[in-house]
C-alpha cells in the first residue's frame, strides 16, 4: 500500500505539488499573540467575531495548580469551551434547526470531574488532546534505528493514548487570540525526552479556532530533537441530540473508506486492510449507528481507512434527525477511529447532572492508524529532527431541515 507523508519535509521531499500547497495552506494559521483575556461580558453576546476569547477559573489539580477555561465564540454565538488541564474540550453550544443552541460534547463543569477517581479508572478521555501516540502501541515497544523503546502500559498489555500519564493530564499553556478565522486559543506542552519512556523532547502547539462559517478547527504541530512516534488528535464524544437523548444509535453516520484495520482481541491491528463491504463497517453510505451495532462484538471501535489519504478530506459525515444537527468532520489524516462509547457504564455522571451510559456519545478520532510504529506497511508516524509534524482536523456544524 503506499504510504502517506504527513510531514512537510518528507512532502516536500516527495516534490509532489498536491502535498506543498496543502503542508503550506495549512500551516498559515496566524494568531495574533494575546497576554490578557476580553472581560467576560464582551464575548456573552456572540456577536464579533473579532472579540477575545474570555476566560475563566475551571478549578484547581490536587497539587493546587489553577485550570483555566477558554471560551471561544463566533459571530453566530457557537461557543466552544477548553481547559488547561488536558487541552481538554469541556463543551461546544451549536444550534439545532430551530436555531437552539445546545452542548453536544460529553464532560464535566468543573475540573474535579476530570481528576475524579472514577473518571481515571473509566479512562474515557472526555474531550482531551491525546498523545504522544493517540490509540495503541503493542506491548507498548517499538524499534528506532535499531533501539527498542518501551513505553508506559496502560491497556492489557498494551499502549494507549500516550501512556501511564498522556497528554490529556498536562496542564497546558494557553494563549488566547484572534485570527482571520475567529477567535483562537493556542496551547503549548513541552514532552520531555523519556516521558513515558518516549524518545526525545517534543514541542507540542495545538491551536483551536472557532471559525465565522461554524467549524471548530484543531491545528497540531509537533517537533523533536530525537526520533520519535507522534499520533495527534482529540477525544471529544459527541451527541448530537445531548439532552433529549441519553445515546447515540440514531445518529446517521458517513465514512468515506473502503477498507478499515483489522485488529484482534486487544485492538492491535493484525495489518490486514479489510473491505467493509457487506459487513458492519461498510459507512460508504449513511446508517444509523443502531442499525448493525449488534453484529459488531463490543460495538464499533476500529480505525477506518479514508479512501483519500493527503490533503483536506471528508472523514465523516454524521446526521441527527431529530434535532436536524449535522457534523462533517475533514481532516488530512489517513484514518479515523470511531468509537461509540462502548466503555460508558453509568458510573459517570457529567454536567447537567446526565449520567454516561453505554453508547452516551461517540468519537471521531482522526489519526494515523493504531500501532503504526510496528507495522511497516502504514503510513509512517515516526518524526525525525529537522521535520515538523502539522495535521488539521476540523469539525464543522450544520442543520438539515427535515
Ligand atoms: C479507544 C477505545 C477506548 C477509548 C477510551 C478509544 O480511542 O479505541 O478502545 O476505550 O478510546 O479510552
């Protein structure tokens, strides 16, 4: 199968024309650097989207460090809410077709829900940024010009989500600020060489932009003084219909992929590429979640393969009929987990007091596939010095009338 460089270096490298514009269009994200926050009010009435984001307490870590929340707002009053601890995207108000505007992201109001015992032993990843290696490394070890790296366990045996302690329990560093998008917060999170038992120090820029046409942007770039994996991307379970119902099975969901990883009993990929024809995973056209959710032991948690694989392209589509909302979700990764909260059991009960069942809500996680680091035929994930990793995933809302 061919491989998919993702890097600029390496695209450039390859001297294809398709893969510089698309490195250099998405690299130009600008945001003009911001040391204060707009007060409160200014932004409460959603109506420039020049405004600052503003800012908030979000409560303090065990060890008395402050969280702050960031909310962003655009001039249709879409509002998106994130958190120093974790980058962690707390919640998202986007209109139903009555124009309603309503949260869709599963969460907590406060940071104790995120630091909870109960949430770090569920282990859902409500809504953060993941790293360094989003989804799972087998038997956490991998081999770099000829050295093996063990990395911490954290899932019967194996990698997943960066580890022990990933990216989505750092505090990160935000500044928030504006562009010719909308408004923007940029969080830094410098990875020390051996974090986790990864290679190298990597410099982490994650930039959130509330865009003016309703799509809520997350640009990552990554670089590094050693080789290393890096797998970037959020963990945000939606419902599009959060409130007037407690799952997710009537969401029509689209992906645009053929084939998707085949992976055994822990979720390690075998390396086959399986056609979803005739099977459970065959998304190449709209189906409800419920429709075949049974035929799929534990539900759906697999990584597809997007049928084009550089360059901004649809990941998914997803379609809620009773309140009209829609998600298109474009990316220029390779692949997309999608995962249906099949782990929710109700033991956590999240902001407005709803508790998180089984299939409460499901994420579209755009990324390089699962345990890349060991399977030479995917697409490459390992970042060199001189390289810099940048990927965009953007989610962006609408509504259907009927
Ligand atoms: C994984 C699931 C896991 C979930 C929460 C997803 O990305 O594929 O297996 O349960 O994250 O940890």
């Amino acid at each position: 199968m061919p491989t998919y460089p993702r890097l600029c270096v390496l695209a450039a490298g390859f001297g294809s024309a398709l893969l510089l514009t698309a490195c250099s269009s998405n690299s130009t994200t600008s945001q003009e650097a911001a040391t204060t926050s707009a007060p409160a009010d200014s932004a409460a009435t959603g109506a420039s989207a020049s405004a600052m984001p503003t800012s908030a307490s979000f409560g303090k870590t065990a060890d008395g460090t402050e969280i702050q929340l960031f909310t962003l707002t655009n001039k249709n009053g879409l509002k998106a809410s994130i958190s120093t601890y974790g980058g962690t995207l707390t919640s998202l108000l986007v209109p139903d077709k009555a124009g309603k505007l309503s949260d869709v992201i599963l969460g907590f109001d406060n940071v104790s829900g995120y630091l909870s015992p109960a949430f770090r032993k569920a282990g859902p990843y409500f809504g953060a940024l993941i790293g360094r290696y989003g989804n799972r490394i087998g038997k956490g070890q991998f081999t770099i010009d000829g050295k093996t790296y063990h990395v911490g366990l954290n899932n019967n045996g194996n990698s997943l989500h960066g580890g022990t302690v990933g990216f989505d329990q750092k505090v990160w560093t935000a500044k928030p600020g504006t562009s010719a998008d909308g408004e923007t917060l940029t969080l830094t999170y410098l990875s020390k060489d051996g974090e986790e038992g990864y290679p190298g120090n990597l410099t982490v820029t994650v930039v959130y932009t509330l865009t003016a046409d309703n799509a809520l942007k997350i640009d990552y770039t990554a670089t590094t003084d050693k080789a290393t994996p890096v797998n970037l991307t959020n963990h945000a379970y939606f419902n599009l219909a959060q409130g007037q119902s407690k799952d997710v099975l009537a969401h029509m969901v689209t992906i645009p992929a053929d084939r998707y990883t085949v992976v055994d009993a822990n979720l390690i990929p075998t390396g086959e590429l399986k056609p979803v024809k005739g099977t459970p995973f065959d998304f190449t056209t709209p189906h409800a979640i419920g429709e075949r959710i049974a035929q799929v032991p534990g539900g759906y948690d697999h990584n597809w393969v997007l049928n084009q694989a550089t360059g901004q392209h649809s990941a998914a589509t997803v379609y809620e009929p009773t309140t009209g909302r829609t998600m298109e979700v474009t990316t220029d990764e390779p692949g997309v987990q999608f995962y249906t909260g099949n782990f929710l059991d109700g033991s956590l009960t999240g902001k407005n007091g709803v508790v998180y069942g089984k299939h409460a809500g499901f994420c579209l996680e755009t990324q390089h596939f699962p345990d890349s680091p060991n399977q030479a035929k995917f697409p490459n994930t390992i970042l060199k010095p001189g390289e810099t990793y940048h990927t965009t995933t953007s989610y962006t809302f609408g509504v259907r009338k009927q």
